[in-house]
C-alpha cells in the first residue's frame, strides 16, 4: 500500500500537468525560465557580449518571443556564498520535443560560449494565449 501511495504521489503531478484544462482563448503551453549568471573567470559577461548572444542564439531559438528581465543570482560555492548579476529569460511556447532540444541547446551553447558551469532551467505546463 505504501508503494502504491508514493507512485500515485509520484504520478498525479505529471498526470494533472499532461492534462491541462485552459478555458479559451488560452491553450496549454509551455513555459520555460532560464536564469544565465554574467560572472566569468576575470569579469562579467557584458552588456555587449550579451546582447549579441541574444540576438544571435536567443532570438533565432524562440522566434515567437522572449521576455528578458535584469536579475541577482546567489548560490553557495561550498561555504562561501557566491553573488552575480544574472539574466532571467522568460519564453512560452507549444510543448513539443523541438522546444526541450532548443532550450537545451541555448544552455548549452552559452555555457559554452562564456565558459559557465551551468545554466538554470525551469519548466512548467501553463495556460496562455497571446492574441
């Protein structure tokens, strides 16, 4: 019974979130957040150097749009408590596998790119409509 209860607890999340009910205009959709810190070895990924990544792999990724917001990330590095000027990116789109592989792969290239260990990434099924 209790392995029962914890598969059930470990499903109903996925179960609710694969069957979306949106009251029209609005459609289920996903939505993805990707938080880039601008910290590198020597400086800051700059205004510049951002703009550019985001016109050259943000952009051409998520052609429907994007919303970039300024943000300050914080993470520990062991003990010491690490703090960076950071970009929050915001794009919700039809839940296929091409939209996992283009957020993936925006990721991946600015790790890359500015040699960061990682990029945050959050996604969650949500109702939207933009018309």
């Amino acid at each position: 019974m209790r392995c029962t209860l914890a598969a059930l607890a470990l499903l109903t999340p996925l179960t609710a979130a694969a069957a979306q009910d949106c009251a029209p205009p609005l459609k289920p959709m996903l939505r993805a957040e990707l938080y880039f810190g601008r910290s590198v070895a020597g400086g800051q990924v700059s205004d510049t150097q951002w703009s550019q990544f985001a016109r050259t792999e943000l952009t051409r990724r998520f052609p429907d749009g994007l919303t970039i917001l300024d943000a300050r990330g914080e993470w520990r590095d062991g003990r010491r408590v690490v703090r960076e000027r950071s970009k929050l990116v915001i794009a919700v789109m039809p839940d296929t596998p091409d939209a996992h592989q283009r957020i993936a792969s925006a990721a991946e290239t600015y790790k890359k790119r500015f040699r960061q260990k990682s990029v945050g990434i959050v996604t969650q099924t949500v109702c939207a409509a933009f018309d």
